[in-house]
C-alpha cells in the first residue's frame, strides 16, 4: 500500500538534502554563484526557503501570488521579501501578452482589455490573436493588470537551480518528483555503495558541455535551421565518453531529419562524421537515395570488413544485391537463414478488440502446457536476477546517485569489460543448480526494486517456477552471453510467448504475426540465433478464419 507522506516540508527536505550531496561531492566543480547559492539558502527563514522551492518544483519561472497559498508558507509576499532581496525572484516582471495570457483567467483577459461580449466568448488563442499586434511590448504586470491586488514573481533563480539538479542527478530527464516517489513507495532502488568522490561530472567543463549540448538539442526540437545547430556541435570537442556519446545521438539525429528532407548532400555529411550506431548505414543509404551507387558501394565494401555489429551487417546484405545490381556486378550466393519451423493458425476472430499474441496464447495453452505472453520480459528478467551484483556494482562512474535504475554506463561499449570477471562469475554459475538458487534469493530479496533488466509485473512465482524447470541452463547461458555482446540491441527482439512442458521439462519460444504483419529487423536476428543454436523457436501467423468471405 502506498503511504501518505506525514511531513508537511518533505520537499523542502529533499532540497537541502541535493544542496548538501553537491557540496560535499562537488565543491570543487561549482561556480562561485552557485557555492553562494548552496551556503545562503540554509539561513533564510523556513517560509521564504518552502516559497523558493514551491515555485522552483513547479513548472513554468513566473508565478501569481494568490495561486501560492501554502499553510507552511504563509503570508506569502512576507515571505517573498528575503529572496528578493538576495535577487532570487523578481517581483512585478515585464511581460509580453503571451506570458500575460498564460498566467490570466478568461473573465480576468476580458475585464483587463475591456472586450466585447462576443470577444469574450472567443477562445483564449482566438483572443491572443486578435490583441497580439495591438500589444507588442513588453509592460509590467501592474501595468497590464492594474487592479488584479496580486503579485507576480519571476523565478531569477531558476536557471541555476535546474543546474544544481544537472548536478546531482546527472541529466534533466529525472527531477525532483524522484524523490516524492521514492519515499511514497513507488520507486525502490537498490542502495548502492558509493563514497564521496562518486560522481558523474568530473570537471567543470563536463557541466558546461552538457549544458551546451542541451542547447543544441533544445534548439533543434525548436526547429531551428539544422545548419546552425550542426555548426554549434561541430565546435564542440569534448574528452569525455559519455558526453561525446550524447553529441553523437544528435547529430544522429539531425541526419536523420535532414535525410527526411531529402537535403542528401547535408545528411550524408552529417552521417559521415557521426560514430553513432547505425550512422554509416544511413549514409550508404542517402548515397544511394541520391543516385551515388559507386561511392555507396565503396563504403559498403569498407562497412562489410568489419561491421559494427549483427544490425549493420544485416542492413548490408540488404542493401548489397540492389548496388551491385545497379552497378552490373555479379550476383553473389545469398546466405541462407537458420530454418525456423512455421505454424499457421486460423482462427475466428475475438468479440472484441485484443492483441493477437492474447489470442494466440489462449488458444495454444492447456493445464499440462501453459502459455505465457512475455516478450522480452522473461529473458531479461531472468539475466538481471542472475546478474544483479555484476549490474549494480559500484566502480567509478557507474552510480552518483540514490536514484539509478541502473549504471549509467549501461549502453557504455565498454559496459560488459569494466565488469568482466563478476560477470564471469555469474554466468559460470550455470555449470551447477547455483543459478538457480541466486536467481530465486534476488527474486526474493530484490523484489520490487528499480532495474533495467527485470519487469517484476510480468515475472511471478508460478513463471519463474516453470522457466528454471524447463530452460536449459545451456540456453539460459547463449541468451545471456549475446545480451552482453550489445545490451542496447539484444535486450529485444525476443519471441512473444514461451510455452512450457513441465512433465517433460521442455519449452518453445512463438514469434506471433497477425494479418499483414511482418518479423521486424530484431526479431530476425533473434530467430536466426535461437534456431542456430537448436533453441526451440517457431513464428506462428494467425489469419482470421471468414476473413473476406
């Protein structure tokens, strides 16, 4: 059951609690705004610190003070004044009628600009753009809303608190609702050992090229013209993996929009300079889109001497018939696919809408061989069970937090080396039944807890029971030697059911197709391994029984 948090300032706690990890942890890192900020803030009176923070965990910089009504706050311009007087907020700032909007009710946009009955029935947008080249501006709140008796504050010191939150948590994609969650009970995460020189930004100068790389990102989702954000990276020159890591996902990604323009020129150069997995691909791809058959072959042909992994070697014998067709050269002998056996059902369709893996599964289960719809759950759960100390062991760089739902460093090329030996130790465990007993004490004593690998929702005792009876601990090990030849890849892709035999201590794996569907890139690969390596495996294609007729 969830519990109800008692604490009327539990934000407030967790703020200081983040001000005092980044001062013991970060010092050395900080501007001296910042270190200002961290050693200033204990000493305003509780109100003034739970109004900052009010505002600061909520989204948006500018706030009305009657819509800041908080018992442990109080009179709330009496607390406003300390944190005006250190600049922290700004009281009455300019606005433009776009801001003004936002923060005015309708009936409140019709008394300040004096509308009409009709205009009043129009919609806020309607209203905005009617008044917008009237009000060009910027004026004060007071000004704009003469008679409103309220306040407005402008959040000055919100920049540099969503940098202390980059600091401690290490991206800007968690935030403070963490730990509401956290102690709530909604998130668990396993409490990881770290010391004091834990963190995930070594310098200052991380902090500061993440901060620039979010521009760039936020620039580009603006739809600023890509050129500018391209010219923006292209001077960045960062000496940190992770960081250089991050860059190359979005020229990534820009490549691709620009590949969507079909501007093939822009997005072959950027391709061609972005290490990003399934980078070189797309270039062969925009070269050949273009009309530059002999240079796409030409990178195909370097591409094929050593291919980044199973995905890009897939794509190019893809795409190798059709250049060397296009450019008369000989056709050379397909390599023939591992034989994945083929059931095909007919089946009536069910009375109401449901995914056809359900329908699959509800047919082919019986008492004595049960049907599961698990996907990729079952696979990964049961490597982050055996797996769990490897996963979660504290080396540098890996947790800087209490929040991690794993290392950071998961997606890392280097992930499965910085912990080679406990991995080695894991999977040796499946030479004797010790497997079987660390999965069940993790499943017992982890049960809950945040990780990238184990869906708790999905695996339950009966599940468990039966996937240690029937799975050989040979395949159990081939699964999870190809999960960590490229965690980011082979954690999906797996077949959708799993069918047990327990009398007989066997299963099968059933990849499940609808009308019109087709296997997908990951689930070839996945397939082609299983069948390779003697894994009982089918693809079973429903069609619905009357269809046409």
């Amino acid at each position: 059951m969830i519990k109800i948090l008692e604490n009327p300032l539990y934000y407030l706690d967790n703020f200081h609690r983040v001000l005092e990890w980044i001062g013991e942890r970060y010092s050395d890192l900080l501007t001296a705004e910042e270190a200002a900020f961290i050693a200033r803030f204990p000493l305003l009176p509780q109100p003034s610190r739970s109004l900052f923070v009010r505002m600061v965990m909520r989204k948006g910089c500018l706030f009305r003070a009657s819509k800041l009504v908080y018992a442990e706050v109080g009179d709330t311009h009496a607390a406003a004044l300390p944190l005006l007087a250190l600049g922290w907020i700004e009281n009455d700032p300019l606005l433009t009628i776009e801001q003004l909007f936002d923060l005015l009710l309708k009936p409140e946009i019709g008394a300040v600009f004096r509308l009409s009955l009709h205009e009043k029935g129009a919609r806020k947008a309607e209203q905005l753009a009617a008044l917008r080249a009237e009000y060009a501006g910027q004026f004060r709140f007071s000004a704009w809303y003469e008679r409103s008796g309220d306040h407005l504050y402008h959040v000055v010191g919100k920049p540099l608190c969503d940098r202390l939150r980059l600091i401690f948590f290490g991206n800007f994609t968690q935030d403070w609702t963490e730990f509401v969650l956290s102690d709530l009970g909604v998130y668990k995460y396993e409490k990881v050992e770290f010391s004091a020189s834990s963190r995930g930004f070594r310098n200052r100068r991380d902090i500061d090229d993440y901060l620039a790389l979010q521009r760039c990102r936020e620039r580009f989702n603006d739809n600023e013209p890509a050129a500018e954000v391209l010219r923006e990276l292209a001077a960045s020159a960062l000496d940190n993996d992770w960081l250089a890591s991050r860059r190359e996902k979005l020229l990534f990604q820009i490549a691709q929009h620009l590949e969507k323009c079909r501007d093939w020129d822009a997005a072959f150069d950027a391709y061609s300079r972005c290490a990003y997995p399934g980078a070189r691909v797309r270039a062969i791809r925009v070269l050949e889109k273009s009309g530059r058959e002999a240079l796409a072959f030409e990178w195909l042909s370097g591409a094929w001497q050593a291919p980044e992994g199973e995905a890009e070697r897939q794509h190019l014998l893809r795409i190798a018939p059709r250049l060397r067709r296009k450019l008369g050269h000989a056709k050379l002998a397909a390599t023939p696919a591992a034989t994945v056996p083929r059931v095909d059902l007919s089946l009536p369709p069910p009375p109401a809408p449901c995914y056809v893996e359900a329908v699959v599964r509800d047919h082919l289960s019986s008492a004595d061989a049960p049907v599961y719809y698990v996907e990729n759950a079952l696979i990964n759960s049961l490597f982050g069970l055996l797996c769990w100390g490897a996963v979660f062991k504290a080396i540098p760089g890996a947790f800087f937090h209490p929040f991690h739902r794993g290392p950071a460093d998961l997606h890392s090329a280097d992930f499965q080396r910085r912990r080679a030996a406990e991995f080695d130790a894991c999977l040796a465990e499946l030479d004797s039944d010790k497997y079987r007993r660390t999965i069940r004490a993790n499943y017992a004593s982890k049960a809950g807890l945040q990780s990238p690998f184990v869906s708790w929702e999905v695996l339950d005792e009966a599940l468990l029971a039966l996937a240690l009876d029937c799975i050989p601990a040979a395949h159990l090990r081939k699964w999870f030697e190809r999960i960590l030849l490229d965690i980011k890849a082979n954690r999906s892709g797996f077949p959708d059911l799993i069918q047990f035999w327990p009398a007989e201590k066997r299963y099968r794996m059933i990849e499940v197709k609808g009308p019109g569907d087709r296997l997908q890139d990951s689930q070839k690969r996945w397939l082609d391994y299983c069948a390779r390596h003697d894994m009982p495996v089918s693809v079973c294609y429903l069609q619905w029984s009357g269809a046409g007729a």
